[in-house]
C-alpha cells in the first residue's frame, strides 16, 4: 500500500504518492480495515486531489495551501462575547468566564496552527481583531478610559505583581507559541509541560489562572476561588433593584442580595430538611443485615452478601 495513514479514533489521515488516484487507497484501506471489524465510510471521505480540500481539527487544507483557524475563531469569540454580555450574572463574573472559559476556546489556536504568519490591517498576525475584540469588550466591562491601545494590553495581559489581569491572547502569544509548536515538530518530548513551567515561571504569578492551551476541548481548569464566585448566584437572590425596606420573613432583618444564605434562620430550616430525608434514606435500608462487627444502625452499610440481595 503507497500510502501512510494516522488514525485518530474514528478519523483517519492519509498521506499517500498524488499519482497514486485516491480511490484504489480507499479501497486499499478498506480490505484492511475489514478484518478488524471496521467499516469505512466512502461517502465521507474527501481529497486534496483535483483541487479539492480536507478539513482536519478545524483547518482547511489544499495541496497548495492551508487556511488559519484565525477566521473561524474570530466568530467563535465574537458569538461567546455576546452570550457573555447578555448573561445576567455580575462583572466581576462576566471577567472570570472571559479568562477562564471563553479565551481558552480560542488563545490555543497559534500552538496548532500550520497556515503561515498573515499580518491584517494594522495588526502583526491573522489574531489580531480577536486580541482587539477581548482588550474591548474588557475595557468596556471595567469602564477603562484614557488609555492607550498599549497600554490597554499592557493592563490586561501583565502579571498582577505588574497591575495586570495576567489574560491570555492569541495574538500577543503568536511567536511564543508558534515556537512551541516548532518544538514539538521537531520532536520535542514533554514540551508542554515545559511550555506550562516557563509561562508560570515568567509570566504569571501563581498556577490558579487558566494556561495557554488548556481549554481545547472546552475542558477548563477553573480554581476553588473562581468555581465558588460563579455557582454564587445559584444560591443566593442578585436582586440589582432590592428595595430597601425589604424584610426577610423568617427573621426580620433587612433583605440584602446575600441574605438568603447568611440568614440563621434560613440555615436552620435547610438542615432541618436535610437531617429529615437523612432519616427517611435510612429507614429504607436493613440495619439488621450487615457484615459482622458493624453493629451501630446509624453506621448503615449496603454491602451484602452474595446471595443475600
């Protein structure tokens, strides 16, 4: 077989001679594929012969060229601002969903991508109007007036020992991430545990704020501090127009956006209620059927022998 396939769980990559016309290597791979039990599905397959193009982890490729992620990305950012922005949840949230969980969907991009550096208007590379889209809709959130263009990617992106909020952006990270991905190439072992150190190292003051690279698949490292902040609002009333003479019925304390979980009595009504389905779950089990030596009913156990169940 004139061809080389990578085969990445149910998507296949194959590299093969371009005489070589594409249906005898699919056909090739198929006869393979079939003793093991696998079936290839033809109808969607497709080709970079005869100027045709694949698309492979979210880039478009050709025989002569290859597309950036830049483009795709740049309305990912632009849709996940706005659902940001409409969120009803405080600013000091909408900050921490932006630099934990919408810029990782897209600051990753210069580690993957193979299309070459395209400078665009007045920007350096293709990742510039994303960098430009964050450092607004930033500047805007915070109300950040009178500063430069500079200035204001020198305030969101610095180390916080700098006054910075240490965000990661794609266009500002190009050539060290580009870099890395030259490393890798070139058979670089653990880069990117080595990547993680050197930007801890020099760049961030602490591990609790998001690495480049780690939202890939939408799965984000969220520190103890930013979860509590943003499941807050679950358990509590964030009322922008309380009235002031608002009073809780349980004690009679003024009502404030917190009171809901400060309140005594409150607390004392949730685990009443907790301690009662507590002792309706463990009526429902035998405590006279338990392993020898566990005694205590209100140490219950479903462990059973077999047979027993």
């Amino acid at each position: 077989m004139k061809a080389s396939p990578t085969i990445f769980a149910d998507d296949i990559q194959i590299s093969h001679d371009p005489n070589v016309d594409k249906d005898v290597v699919l056909m090739e791979l198929s006869e393979l594929l079939q003793p093991l039990g696998l079936e290839l599905a033809l109808e969607k397959c497709s080709s970079t012969q005869n100027g045709g193009e694949i698309t492979f982890f979210g880039q478009t490729f050709s025989q002569t060229s290859t597309s950036s992620l830049a483009e795709r990305l740049t309305d990912k950012i632009d849709k996940c601002l706005k659902v940001l922005e409409a969120s009803p949840i405080t600013n000091h949230q909408k900050f921490l969903l932006l630099r934990s969980v919408v810029l990782p969907k897209v600051n990753y991009a210069p580690l993957v991508d193979f299309a070459p550096k395209t400078p665009l208007d007045s920007f350096d590379n293709q990742y510039g109007p994303i960098d430009q889209m964050v450092f607004k809709y930033a500047s805007d959130l915070f109300a950040v007036k009178d500063l430069s263009e500079t200035e204001q990617a020198d305030f969101f992106t610095n180390s916080a020992s700098k006054g910075g909020l240490e965000m990661v952006v794609p266009s500002l990270y190009y050539d060290f991430m580009q870099a890395q991905q030259k490393a890798v190439l070139a058979g670089g072992v653990g880069i990117f545990k080595a990547l993680r150190a050197e930007y801890l190292k020099t760049l961030q003051d602490h591990p609790g704020v998001p690495a480049i690279g780690y939202a890939i698949n939408d799965f984000t490292y969220l520190t103890d501090n930013e979860l509590f902040d943003l499941i807050k609002p679950r358990f509590q009333v964030l009322n922008k127009e309380l009235d002031s003479d608002s009073k809780c019925l349980l004690c009679g304390n003024r009502m404030t956006a917190q009171h809901e979980i400060k309140c005594n009595r409150n607390a004392g009504i949730r685990t009443v209620r907790h301690d009662y389905v507590m002792k309706k779950v463990l009526a429902k089990i035998d405590h006279h059927r338990h392993p020898p030596g566990r005694q205590n009913p209100w140490q219950p156990t479903l462990i059973r022998q077999i047979g027993e169940t």
